[in-house]
C-alpha cells in the first residue's frame, strides 16, 4: 500500500526556479555582512525553552501563543528557535566572546519557527538574515547596524523601503511609560476580550500591537513612548539621527514602533516597504525590525554589555524581488544535440570538458531524435545550440546556433571549430 504526504501546514519547499531567488538574497547578504566585518554564526536549530521565555518576554505573542515546544527524551523541555537574537546572545556569553572580542559582530541567515496564522509572506517556517553588534553603546554603532540593513536592500535593488525610527528609552522609561498606559487603557477594558484583558495586566505595551478591533481607536491616541524617555536616552536618539542624516539616510520617526519582542531599549527601526507607484506584493510591510537591547545580554547571565542588530525576513524579500522581476532563472550557455551511435561518446565527452571548465553546458541523457532534443533546449532555455554527429566529428567545426536571435538575423548561425569553442562562448565580444 503506499501513501501519500503533503508537507507541514506553513512549512514550504523551496524549489526551482525560486530557490535561485533565495540564492542571489543569500550571496548578497554575505557581501555586504562581509563589507562591514560581520562573521557569520550558525547556532542550533533547538534551544533550552526558558531562553526564549526569558528573552523574548513572558507576554509576547512569540511566547504565549507561537513557539514549538516539546519535550525530548531525556524530559527536557526544548523549542525550535523563534528568533536567532536570544541564541546569539547566549552563544556570546557561553563562549566568553565579551572577553576575548570586545566588539563582536555576528550575522546569521537560517530557519525560524513560529506557529502563526498563515498569510501571503507570513509562515510557519520562515528564514531570517540578521545580525548582532556587541560591545558598543555608542549611537555610531546603532547608524552602523542601521546602515548594512539599508546597504544589503540596495543591493538588492530594494529602494522603495523607508526607514522608520523610535527609541523606548532606558529601563526607567518602561516602567513609567506602562503605568501611563495603564491608566490609559483601564477605561476600555469593558471593550477589551479576555485575553487583551490579560495583557494589559502583565504588559500593557503589548495592547499597542493588538488587532483587536475595538481597540484600534484607543491605540491610535495612546501616548507615545518617545514621550516618556530619559535625557540620555534623548541624546542618543538625537545623535542616532544626526549620524543618519549625515549619510543620507532618510528616516520617519515612528512614535508607535515598540516592536513584538521584550527586550529592546533605546533604538527601535523597521525598514517598511513603501512603493511610489502600485504596491507589488500588497502585504510585504516590514522587510526588516531591529534595535538596541543594551539589557539582554546581562538578563541572561552575561557580563554588562550594550548590542544592538536586526532580523530581515527572506521569504519576504524573495516574494518582493519576484513581483518585481528582478530576477531572472540562470539558464546553459550551451545544448549540445547529440546523435545516437558510436559519435554520441565523443560529444558526451565534450559536454563534460566544457563543464569542467566552468560552462554551463546542457545535453539529453536519453539522447533519441533530434527534434525532441532541440524542444528540451528551449525548455531550458540554453542560449546556444549545436548538433554534434559524425561530419562535424570529422571536420571539427560546428554550426552554432543563437537561440535570442530571430531565424532572419544574419548571425542567427556561426561556425565554430571545435577547439575554439570553450574559448570562443568565454571570450567577451565574440559573441553578442
Ligand atoms: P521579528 O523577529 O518578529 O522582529 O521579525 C523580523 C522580520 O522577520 C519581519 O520583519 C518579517 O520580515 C520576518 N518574519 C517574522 N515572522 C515571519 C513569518 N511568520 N513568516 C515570514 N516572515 C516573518
């Protein structure tokens, strides 16, 4: 009997020709990572529970409701990572980088898990690019982290993205600002469900991102954060600012930006897409948050040292630079048609000492008529294409054929000698 799977709900196989997309976001996100002295990291997929309970906070959506835990065999309780800031953060300790390094910065790209609501761009196994600076509390390195998030979507050719900015100030500015926007939202608590009841309970700040419908004219007039931050909290917010304006980068100051996760201070951003024409993709929103969390790194066991970084989403970027064509699948330099009989050894030969010599070089295993071979090259899209059979075996020339040329086009077809060739698909300006 056999049976048939699916994959998991929200979980996607990512597949040609996408997987090319995922690639090219890949090798540009080394490079500028690579640009700025960031090394990677690639920590576990699986954590210890209480890390992401600790970090991320007791009250987020993250924890409470999203996180895929269970217990292993040993009766530990384990969860995939929803977010790399927290392993990196305890990687940084357990290795004693604070001591060896005292400026690290990490980046990392991989698989995150988070058992949510499924929508275009938003699933259940998703990858982030993110990265970490530790070790400086100075608002150059916010500008710094800021700035290799903006560079790497340039890259990209992403520039439809504004950079909004928010800081929630140091550890006194939460306590005050929760007490405010308790009372604030105590009245609308008859409006509230039970659970956004619980919330502003245990941390109000979290009802500011609640999709609560009775609540959203409420979160619109709350008071601002920004409002209730300290003077040295102030100065870096100013001077991140400065530093930003000095090399262009424009940014909106988003007063309502706490971010989902519990352990920022000071600095909060977001890159949002935001098209001048029609919005291609409708939902992409946030392609990257990140921000200063100058507390974690002790909360968690480590010596007292500032970090700040950032997480991009990759399914979304992939989605974003689809719908706007900026890519396009790679495709063979060259097909070779080969004819059956003792010929077809020479040209699998030379199909094969092509490609070791870097070309991208397609024939037919199956070999067989000349008609479906040359249906195969079209289909994946070679640019070239020759037939190799006994004359031209003999007279070490072949007639190449230009596939983007019309039929009509005087150098539709050209002769090549066989010795020339790897030199003659190489060589800039022999062909068009
Ligand atoms: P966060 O870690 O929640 O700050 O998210 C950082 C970025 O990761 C977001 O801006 C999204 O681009 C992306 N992201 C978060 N959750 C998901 C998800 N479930 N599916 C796809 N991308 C996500």
């Amino acid at each position: 009997m056999s049976q048939k799977f699916a994959g998991v709900k929200g979980m996607n196989d990512l597949l040609p020709p996408h997987i090319e997309t995922w690639q090219f976001v890949e090798a540009q996100a080394r490079q500028a990572f690579a640009a700025y002295g960031y090394s990677e990291i690639r920590t576990p997929i699986v954590e210890d529970t209480a890390l992401f309970v600790r970090s991320v906070g007791e009250v987020t959506d993250i924890v409470t409701k999203e996180m895929y835990t269970f217990e292993d065999k040993g009766g530990r309780s384990i969860t995939m990572r929803p977010e790399n800031t927290a392993p990196a953060v305890r990687a940084y300790i357990e290795h004693g980088f604070a001591q060896v390094e005292p400026l690290t910065r990490w980046f990392y790209l991989g698989p995150m898990f988070r058992y949510e609501r499924m929508k275009t761009g938003r699933y259940r196994q998703f990858y982030q690019i993110g990265c970490e600076a530790f070790g400086a509390a100075d608002p150059a390195q916010d500008v710094e982290v800021i700035s290799v998030g903006q560079q790497f979507l340039k890259r990209l050719g992403v520039t439809d993205v504004v950079l909004h900015l928010n800081s929630l100030g140091d550890h006194t500015t939460r306590p005050a600002y929760t007490a405010a926007l308790t009372r604030y939202f105590e009245p609308f608590a008859a409006v509230m469900s039970e659970d956004a009841k619980i919330t502003l309970a245990k941390n109000p700040m979290r009802l500011l991102d609640s999709k609560e419908e009775a609540l959203q004219e409420p979160i619109s007039r709350a008071p601002a954060i920004l409002d209730f931050i300290d003077d040295a909290s102030k100065a870096h917010f100013d001077e991140v600012r400065r530093l930003l304006d000095g090399l262009g980068l424009a940014h909106a100051i988003d007063r309502r930006l706490v971010r989902g996760l519990d352990y920022y201070t000071r600095t909060t951003f977001e890159f949002i897409y935001q098209p001048q024409g029609e919005n291609a993709l409708g939902t992409a929103g946030t392609v990257c948050g990140g921000g200063r969390y100058d507390r974690l790194v002790k909360e968690l066991g480590g010596p007292d040292k500032p970090a700040v970084g950032f997480a991009m989403g990759l399914d979304r970027l992939v989605l974003l630079l689809e719908a706007l064509g900026k890519r396009e699948a790679s495709r063979p330099m060259l097909f070779v048609v080969t004819m059956d009989g003792p010929v077809r050894d020479h040209a699998i030969k030379l199909v094969m000492a092509l490609r070791n010599q870097g070309l991208a070089v397609d024939f037919d295993p199956r070999g067989g008529k000349v008609k479906r071979q040359v249906e195969r090259a079209s289909h994946v899209r070679a640019r070239y294409l020759f037939v190799y059979g006994d004359a031209e075996h003999q007279g070490g020339q072949v007639r190449l054929k230009d596939m983007d040329l019309p039929e009509d086009h005087p150098k539709k077809e050209q002769q090549v000698a066989l010795a020339e060739l790897a030199r003659w698909l190489t060589t800039p300006g022999t062909h068009p």
